[in-house]
C-alpha cells in the first residue's frame, strides 16, 4: 500500500477534474495569431472611419472568426486610439 499525501491527490484531482496538469496548459484564452492582428491593423490604417463592428464583418467575410473586444485590444496595444465620436457631435 502506497502512502498518499495532500500534494499528490491535489495532482490527480488537476488532470482528472480540470483536465490538465500543472504546468501543461496555459489557463485563460489563447492569444490572436498575429497574421490576424496584422490584417486588422491594415484594415484599420486602410479605412479609417470603419469601427470595430465594421473590421469584425469584413474579417468574418474572410472566414476569421474574432470578436469587437479583441480588435479593439490590438488596435490600442499598436497606438490607434479609438474612432473620434466626437466628429459626428461637433462636425467636420
């Protein structure tokens, strides 16, 4: 009979429960394959008044599935700020 401590049923429970063990998959969401970041920072830089909605239908029209969220996050991490509201209040 083998002698069982808390650090190895905590290991059992990890690959058994989560289905991982420690250190074999990174938790949280996979990062944006960087061919996709740079199609939308082109897009952007290309046409400049389409919003995140807008960059998120075209790259779906291409077959990339991507969200608002994730196009916003790689235009703020390469220096875009976010479109102008502002213009349309106060005009041209």
């Amino acid at each position: 009979m083998q002698n069982v401590n808390d650090s190895s049923v905590l290991k059992v429970v990890a690959v058994v429960v989560f289905g991982r063990a420690s250190g074999l998959v990174s938790p949280g969401v996979p990062k944006t394959a960087s061919d996709i970041q740079q199609l939308v920072i082109r897009m952007a830089r290309d046409n400049p008044r389409w919003g995140y909605s807008r960059i998120r239908n075209a790259l779906h029209d291409l077959g990339h599935e991507i969200g608002r969220n994730t196009i916003k996050q790689s235009l703020l991490e390469n220096g875009f700020d976010p479109f102008p509201f502002s213009i349309f209040i106060r005009g041209f």
